[in-house]
C-alpha cells in the first residue's frame, strides 16, 4: 500500500515507500571511510558517494520517484521542470525510463557537462536567464504550452521523499558495516529537498542534522534565523548547484521542525575540500558536492561529535572547471 505523502506527516515511513519504488532504477551508492580524511575533519567521517549515482548525483533519486507516481495519461503528457543542471539531468532519465517526454528550464550559464546531460538523455532544453525564478517562470510557461506535468527540483514531498533515501542507505549501510550508529549527518544544502528528506531519516535515527551552504548563498540559515522564508541575492558562488535566492516553504519548515543546525561555508573551503576529496579520498565530485565535506574539513561542525555521516551530493564537473579549481586550491589541499 502506498502512503499518502502529505506535508504535514512526511516521516521515515515515506522515506521507505519512496525506497521500494526507485529499486532497481537507481543505484545503491557506497560509503567510504577513510583514515587520511577522518584525520582531516578530526572525527570519523563515513561519505556517501552521490556523486557515484545515475546523472552523477542524488537528485537522480526524488527525480524518479516524483515521475514514477504518475499515472500512464500524466506520462503521456510529459514532465516539466526548471534547473541549473543535475535536476534537469534526473526528470530527463526518469522521462527516458518511464517513456515520457521531458522538457527543461535552465539557465542561460548552465555547466557544459551538465547541458550535455540532459541532451544525452533526450531532454528539450529551454535556456531561461540566470537565476531561478526566471527558469522557474519559463517552465510555468511549458507546462501551458504543452500540458505537461511540473517536477518541482525540491519544494515537493514526492521529491523530498525520494530524496531521503539517499541519506536512509548511508544509515543503513553504516550500521551494516560497523555496528554502530551515526551521530550527525552533514548534507549540502541549496533549494532544501535533500537536508528535508535527510531530517525525516536523521529524527528516527537519533542523530543531529547539519546542512552546510555557501556563506553567499545561505538562504537555509538566513530563514531559519528569521522564523520565514528570506529571499536572498542571487549568488556567484563556486558551487553551482547551491545558489537559489529561496529555499522550499515545505523544506523549511521540515528544516525548523527537526532543527537543522546551518553552517556556512566559503567558496575556498569549498574548492580546499574538492582538491582534499581528490588527493586524500581518490574521489571526484563537483564543487556543490563537497560543501558538506567542506563544513567537516574546516572543523566547523561542534565538538563532542565522533561518528558523522557526509553526503557527496554530485560529481558532474567539467575538465575546465577541475583544471582551474585545482591550479588554485591543490597547493592547500591539506597534507
């Protein structure tokens, strides 16, 4: 039996549900701990590799749970939705899978690699302005234009659900492999539709959530500190994926409600982790992809914390912007 998935009791067991209906469309990514970089953050650090997932990042998965909820008419008529990239990238897979159309809002300085995602997997792309509400109004468009369903990138429980499954395998697998639970998950943070699905997974476990943004983009903490949503200027952060100027009214008031702790990273303790998760964890992600890994590295979480979970949410980056981050941060990776 499906579970009604409803704002106001969104919880573990919808986590759960939105689990059995990806099986099998997306991957089961590993969790990596490793001593070089637990000696980096001062605690243990288990990674959940993300950046591993189909479309090389965890939107892959509320992407195909929203999409796989449809019914056979709504497929038909095609999914829409608006993104900077790895969003898009996932509704254009789950459209491929679920034999729908899929077309797509992004804006106008979208990464190369992540355009080239979402062509590769059939996706019609719109170039709409640089910022989110003006891919947002593009895809409103779409949708009256071709009658097409909306696939929200993260202000949906179906989409918050399928989420937190991500952070639900890193639990899982943790406890599996070592016997012992998590004290903290640390996850990045941008329109709020993963730390969301994290805090309904964190709460049935007993652990504290952290969502870590760019120090230039931190719309979470700037509106958990104001008890509302706060629209904020868009951003040039490094981290492309992490910049909408509002975080989901849904996804902040399952932020406020499980009291989700904010830390605000820089741009150069974003670009110091990425050259760190290279040279120190052999793995590859994307500059959004290691704010949470950022927030460990730099020691910003607080003390008295042993044991934390860390989602890599992302690995598509193109050769240039690998090639500049680390003629620029390389050097500080810490040794």
């Amino acid at each position: 039996m499906t579970l009604p998935l409803l704002p106001e009791r969104l919880d573990l067991g919808h986590v759960r549900e939105a689990a059995r209906r990806i099986a099998g469309h997306v991957k089961k990514t590993p969790v990596l701990h490793l001593d070089a970089l637990d000696a980096v953050a001062g605690v243990a650090l288990f990674l959940k590799s993300e950046n591993m997932q189909r479309i090389g990042a965890y939107k892959a998965r509320g992407a195909m749970h929203a999409v796989g909820r449809l019914t056979e008419a709504e497929r038909a008529r095609g999914v829409v939705t608006f993104s900077s990239g790895n969003h898009a990238q996932a509704v254009a897979l789950a459209a491929k899978t679920y034999a729908a159309k899929a077309y797509i809002a992004m804006p106008v300085d979208a990464p190369a690699v992540k355009v080239a995602g979402v062509r590769a997997l059939g996706g019609e792309i719109t170039f709409a302005g640089t910022t989110s509400t003006e891919r947002h109004e593009a895809a409103l468009a779409l949708v009256h234009a071709t009658g097409a369903t909306m696939i929200p990138p993260f202000d949906d429980p179906h989409v918050v659900a399928g989420q937190g499954t991500a952070t639900l395998e890193l639990f899982e697998q943790v406890l599996d492999e070592t016997g012992a639970n998590l004290d903290a998950v640390v996850v990045p943070v941008g329109g709020g539709g993963l730390v969301a699905g994290a805090c309904l997974v964190a709460a049935a476990y007993g652990a504290r959530i952290f969502g870590a943004e760019p120090d230039s983009s931190d719309a979470l903490a700037q509106s958990l500190a104001a008890g509302e949503r706060v629209t904020i200027a868009a951003s040039n952060t490094i981290a492309d994926g992490l910049k909408p100027v509002q975080v989901g009214e849904l996804n902040l008031a399952i932020a406020r409600d499980h009291q989700v702790e904010s830390v605000r990273v820089s741009d150069d303790e974003i670009g110091r982790a990425f050259a760190t998760l290279l040279f120190h964890g052999k793995t590859l992600v994307e500059p959004s992809g290691a704010a949470a890994a950022a927030a460990a590295f730099a020691r910003k979480l607080p003390r008295g914390l042993a044991r934390v979970g860390v989602v890599l949410s992302g690995g598509n980056v193109g050769g240039d912007t690998v090639c500049g981050l680390l003629a620029k941060y390389a050097p500080h990776a810490v040794d």
